[in-house]
C-alpha cells in the first residue's frame, strides 16, 4: 500500500461488527438503533446473541451493509460513545 488511504475493503460489502454491553434490559435495542441509523436496511433478526459464561455480559454480532471508510467510522465512534456499550471489535 502505497497511501494510508489505501484500504483491504472493497465497498460495498457485508461487514461483521461485535459488540459487548453487560447483560440487561434495553441493550440489544439500544445496539439496534445505532446499527440502523448507519444502514436503514439492517435486518434485527439477522442479529446474533450470545451471553457470557457467567450472564454478566452478551456479545452480539451484526453484520452490516457497509457502503464506504467512512460509513463504518461513523458507526463504529456512535457505537463507543454509547452509554451501554463497553467494547466494539
């Protein structure tokens, strides 16, 4: 790669996101708002659900459309700065 602009992405594709709040009521709405509001045409039902061991935490994975750096940047900084959300990968 000759620039740091260069990216391993072609755009458009299906991109996985995984995100981990600690269990409770609300997060998996609160994960799906921001998700939508980066690609209106994203599936809830298409969202995987796994708890920890121990239930104190839930991952979920959503694999979104994304169309362009910038779109994923955007989502990925709304879904850090949010309340409930501790880690996003």
């Amino acid at each position: 790669m000759s620039e740091l602009t260069d990216s391993l992405v072609e755009y458009p594709c299906e991109f996985p996101l995984k995100i981990f709040g600690l269990q409770q009521a609300g997060f998996a709405q609160a994960v799906l708002e921001v998700v939508n509001k980066h690609d209106p045409g994203y599936v809830a039902s298409s969202m995987e659900m796994r708890t920890s061991k121990n239930a104190r935490y839930v991952s979920l994975t959503c694999t979104v459309r994304a169309t362009s750096r910038e779109q994923l940047d955007a989502l990925y900084q709304d879904l850090c700065d949010h309340p409930l959300i501790v880690m996003v990968l």
